[in-house]
C-alpha cells in the first residue's frame, strides 16, 4: 500500500504529507482547490512526463516521494532493482528549474525506463484520460488479454514468439532472392571470367620461369660460343697456347720430382692433381652445356606468346598471378552459390513454412481462448454494470480478422456496447455518455480485480456524471474494490466519499499573498461537515443530517 505521499514545491503546494490507509482513501475538495495536483504528483512517481510547469512558482526544484508498505510478492518481482529493503520502498522524482530530471528508488538514481517498470508493479490510476484511453482497439485487446489471465498469456507469448521467427525468416528470404538475382545477372560474365583464366591457366612462377627460358634462348649464340671456348681454355686444344689441364699436369710432374728432394711437396703435388681432375669436370660440362644449347625461333615464339597472354592477363585484372587465382576462386565459388541458391532458397521456404504453421497452430488456439475469455469478460461487466444501476444493458467484443496475421494474433477486438434494450450493440466510444463511460470503467476494473496483483488502484473523477443512487452504487462498487486493494480516489459525489475509511479535503488558501494547496486529513466530525458542503447545502441542519445518513448507510453496506 502507499503509506505516504510527500510533495514539495509542486505546483499550489508549497510541503504536504499526505498519510493513506488500507481500503478506500477519498479525496474531495471544491472545484479548483488542487485536487488534480495529487493525481499528477501520484502519476509523476509512476513515471509520467515532468513538465517544468509542476515546479512551484520561484522555486528552484519539486520533490514528490512516495513510501510504500509491499508485500512479498509483489517484492519478489522487483528484485532485480537491487536497492530494495524488505518490506519497504520509497519512489522519488526531482524536478529541477534547470529540467534536470531524477529518479531514485530507495535513494538510489535510476533510470526513467527502470523507475516507470517499477510503477507498473504497485500502482494502476483511472482517470478521465480511460475514457479515450478505453476507445482504442490496442487497449481492448489487451483487456481481454490480461482478463484471459494464465490460461491466455502463455499461448499469446508464443505466437508474438513465432510472428518473430517468421518474420526473420521473410527477411531472410527476401534478402538471398535480392542476392540471387544480383548474382544471376552477373553469372554469364562471372563465367566469361572464369573461362578466361582457366583458358590462360597461369602458374604461379611460370612468369619468371618464361622470363628466364626466353632470355637464354635469346642469347643462345653467346652461350654455345662461349662453352666453347671456355672447354678448350680448359681441357681442348685452341691454337693459341697450353689448355689449363695440360699447364696443371706439367706442374704435377715438376713437384713429383722436386719431391724427391722435400718430401713435403708431396701434399702440394696431390692438390693440384685434384685441380686437375675439377678441371676435367669443369670442362666437361661447359663441352656438354655448349652441345646442348639449341636456338629455336618456334620456341621463342612459343614463349614470348605465352607470356604476352599472362602479361594481358595480369593487366586486365590488375593483379599479380596469385591474386588472379584467388579471385578465380571467388568467382567459382559464387557461380556455385548460384547454382545451389534454389536449394537453399527452398530450405528457407520450408523452414517459414514450418514456422508459419506453427504460428497458425497457437494463433487459432489463442483466438479460441479469446473468445472464451471474451464470453466470460461480458458476463461480469454486465453483470457489474447491473450492480452500478445499468440494467438490461449489452457488451460484447467482437473479432476483425486482420488482413495479415501480426504478432498479437489473427483478429483486433471491438467492445460493443448498448444501454438501451432494443438497441443493438455499437462501438463504445460513439454512444456512451460520460456517466455511462465512468461505471462501464468501474465495472471493468471490478471484473480483472480478482486478476490484479497491483496493491494500488488509483480513480481520478470516475463517477463524473452520477449522482443519487446511482452514485451510491458506484461508491459500494468502489468500496468493494478496496477489499483486495488499497484505493485512493478523488471524487465529487457525496455518495461515493461516504464509503471512505480515510477521508482527505483539499482546499485553496492565500497565505501571505500566494495561492497555497492544503490538505487535511478529516476528524468524523470534520467529515460530516465535507459531505454536507459537497450536497451543496450549508454546514448545517438538513445538509448535516443527510451527510450523517450517508456515512451510516455506507458503513452499513461495508459490513
């Protein structure tokens, strides 16, 4: 329950300390006394919109802090603040004059987002906004929704989950058909692509290879005269003076007999009788490289034509021969994407159509519960409007199939809704009045009651557009409420402020030149004086008598 209330420099109200009890807290007050300013102080701390227009005039901040008394359950729910204490908590929201805006759960900042979810837990306000509020098929829905209860939720997360799937599905489909025929039209020019290269069929190396292959056949008159030469220098005989052999056999000689005197010149002997033998080999392949060497313009031909391909190739792509075979790979590799993209295109059809049935599957299911729940939901609020004086009247919601599915389902609902027999259901934002509105709203609320966990229920002018009987129904109605919830409502019937347990007045004074919000809690006899003014007699005789009757007759009801 919400055991306090502060507020400070908001708006009229320079400090006030509102303290509520279990059941039925009222609030009255003449017209234009503040008492909106409470209803707007209770909305701040569920998160509504801070308007620097709340902010007292010539004051630099407004603080409205609520102290709740939770129960476990409902702090169970709220243990991922991590800043609760048990069994208390306390909502804060600053407004600055330089729009500085803070919000602190138990003293500790939060964010907006964070500070709205955990009003969402403990407080629900019915105001006049329902009235518009009400006429919106979003909202129907979710009243029947919420009224569907365990049973009905469940099966609506599973179809928002696979609403979900199928339309990433789509997505993905939509995606690799855009890709598939980006890539189809360019598949006769990836296999032109392809052809080329595979035709060239380039090595890597073979470049330098062709390079070096055709510079010795280009010097290959050079090559073949020079083996020659260097054989006879070497090994031949070439008409000019000694070969180095027969120079190296005659100095073995010269050392064999010098030897015979310095036997240590022996060693030296056998050296360069192995230069010798080096010099044999030497000369041998010179004689062979020199016989081997064969110029052929074919060949040459043949290989500057080849690298001339592989030079065109490597300037039309602007890549070296490795980068060329890589990009022959991509390109393989997306003609054959292309020519596997059916098969995968109808893997993904299949999987959207599997998904698409599921969903189908718990969205008739969900609608079948729709229904149900939308038979029993009719039953109460007429049953309940019967309670609030609305005999005889009709409500029903109707389904809309969409024309496609969504994520809440196949169908939007309508509230249908007659208060005069004979008259056939109609939407009910075109032919409700404002009283009929105030009890079809109470009558509502009284039906998902025993579906709330929310301990506080807040109604801002509900009965506007009662009165008599009536009136006093609807305060029964909202006094039974108060039975499972803590209430705080701000009425302007009489009959409706005689059920409070806790009666709060609101008043208007000037207090040294300024306009100042007041709020008193009422004694029992302070009471009686209240529902005297608001039955619009004087503080005395008849007006008190009646205001007493009406006190007696709503505890009477109450027991």
């Amino acid at each position: 329950m919400l055991r306090e209330l502060y507020i400070e420099n908001f708006a009229l109200v320079d400090k006030a300390a509102l303290e509520f009890s279990p059941g039925l807290n009222v609030l009255t007050g003449e017209t234009g006394a503040g008492k909106s300013i409470i209803v707007d102080a209770i909305s701040l701390i569920l998160g509504s919109r801070a308007s620097q227009e709340f902010l007292r005039s010539g004051c630099e901040r407004a603080v409205v802090t609520g102290v709740f008394d939770l129960s476990q359950e409902i702090l169970s729910k709220l243990q991922w603040m991590e800043v609760l204490e048990e069994g208390l908590l306390l909502l804060s929201r600053e407004i600055s004059s330089t729009g500085r805006n803070v919000c602190r759960v138990n003293g500790k900042v939060v964010t907006l987002s964070m500070f709205k979810e955990v009003g969402t837990y403990i407080i629900d306000l019915y105001g006049q906004f329902e009235h518009h509020k009400i006429h919106d098929p979003r909202e129907q829905l979710n009243i029947l929704d919420h009224f569907g209860g365990d049973t009905l939720e469940p099966v609506k997360e599973k179809v928002s989950a696979c609403y979900e799937r199928v339309r990433n599905l789509d997505i993905q489909i939509n995606n690799f058909s855009k890709k598939k025929e980006e890539t189809r039209e360019k598949e006769s020019f990836l296999s032109y692509q392809l052809n080329e290269i595979d035709a060239a069929d380039p090595k890597i190396g073979e470049e330098e290879e062709l390079e070096e292959e055709i510079k010795i056949l280009s010097g290959s008159g050079i090559l073949t005269q020079g083996s020659r030469e260097i054989y006879s220098l070497l090994f031949g005989d070439n008409g000019r003076a000694a070969a180095v052999y027969d120079l190296l056999s005659d100095i073995v000689k010269i050392l064999q007999e010098m030897s015979d005197y310095d036997s240590s010149l022996q060693e030296k002997a056998k050296e360069i009788d192995s230069i010798s033998y080096m010099i044999q080999d030497l000369a041998e392949y010179f004689r062979s490289y020199g016989e081997n060497i064969e110029f052929s313009p074919d060949r040459l031909f043949q290989l500057e034509a080849r690298l001339g391909i592989i030079n065109q190739l490597k300037n039309k792509y602007n890549k070296t021969i490795r980068e060329i075979l890589e990009f022959r790979k991509e390109i393989a590799a997306a003609l054959e994407d292309l020519h596997f993209s059916d098969e995968k295109l109808k893997k993904l059809q299949d999987k959207r159509d599997e998904a698409h049935r599921e969903y189908m599957k718990y969205a008739e299911e969900l609608s079948a519960l729709r229904r149900t729940a939308a038979e029993e939901l009719s039953q109460e609020v007429v049953h309940a409007l019967g309670d609030l004086e609305m005999k005889n009247v009709e409500f029903q919601a109707a389904f809309h199939p969409l024309k496609e599915p969504g994520r809440q389902g196949l169908e939007e609902v309508e509230f249908l809704f007659s208060a005069n027999p004979g008259e056939p259901p109609k939407p009910l934002g075109k032919i409700a009045s404002g009283g009929e509105m105030s009890r079809f709203i109470l009558a509502l609320k009284s039906t998902r009651a025993r579906l709330d966990s929310v301990p506080v229920l807040v109604f801002d002018e509900v009965d506007a557009g009662i009165g008599g009987f009536t009136a006093h129904k609807v305060g029964k109605k909202i006094s039974n409420l108060s039975d499972k919830h803590q209430i705080i409502c701000v009425t302007h019937s009489p009959q409706v402020a005689a059920f409070g347990k806790t009666h709060l007045a609101i008043s208007k004074k000037l207090i040294e030149g300024r306009a100042v919000t007041v709020i008193s809690r009422l004694s029992p006899e302070n009471r009686i004086l209240e529902i005297a003014r608001m039955l619009g007699g004087s503080e005395k005789g008849t007006a008190i008598q009646h205001a007493g009757k009406l006190i007696e007759e709503a505890q009477e009801k109450q027991l």
